[in-house]
C-alpha cells in the first residue's frame, strides 16, 4: 500500500477535526484513457479498506459523481478517491475527507494524461443539488 494510504493517527482529534465533512466524490476525466473511481478509507479504529465504485466507465471529457453511503463507507472514516486508469497506471487522491451520510457536500477531483503518465488532483468542494 502507497504511503499516503498508510495514515499515522498521532494527533487524531485535531486531525480528524480539520478534515471537511463529505458525503460524495467526483471525478472528471480531462486524460487520453478510460478511468473507473474507487475509494480508500480508514475507519476510526484505524483499519484501512478499498471500496470499489459503481465499475462504470468515465470517459474523456466527461465526470461521474457517486455518494459514498451507497458503496459501504463507514460512517466518520477518512476517505479519499482512487482512480483507476485501464490500461494504464492509476492514482490515489492526497486529499482526505471525513465521510458523512447524508452530507451535501463534495470533494472534486480531475484526472489527466495518458495510460503511462497521469496525474490526479483535488479541484475544490461544492454542495450537491
């Protein structure tokens, strides 16, 4: 597992409290490739997990946007996305969230490049309609 999906906790309540609550994640796909999201997470226990997405294709030019709630995310985990590029490399996101059911929030992100050379970032939060 990549370093940024091994999180030491030391200092956890004030970490946790900086964290913005959400309840859905976005990606758009600016790259020449066909990416699927996915998630990471750890719960409060300190236990690390990989959730799969809805499995559907997100292709150039274009954005899906999923709620976590319907994948299984523990409720208060630490979460962030995992895009996964098919035929290619895929990337974790650096930015964490707390998840939060019910929450109209959403974290953004964008990925772009190609197969062998992609980069994925966090765009910005907004509240879903």
């Amino acid at each position: 597992m990549p370093d940024n999906e091994k999180m030491l906790l030391e200092g956890k309540e004030e970490f946790l409290a900086s964290l913005e609550p959400v309840g859905h994640i976005s990606l758009h796909n600016k790259g020449w490739f066909v990416a699927r999201m996915n998630f990471l997470f750890q719960n409060e226990n300190g236990n690390t997990g990989h959730l799969a997405g809805s499995g559907k294709d997100i292709l150039k030019g274009k954005a899906e946007s999923q709620e976590l709630c319907e994948f299984g995310m523990p409720e208060g985990a630490i979460c962030t996305i995992r895009a996964d590029v098919v035929w290619g490399s895929g990337k974790s996101g650096q930015m964490w969230f707390k998840h939060e059911s019910g929450s109209k929030r959403r974290a953004n992100f964008v990925i772009a490049g190609t197969t062998l050379g992609n980069t994925l970032g966090f765009v910005s939060c907004d509240t879903v309609d």
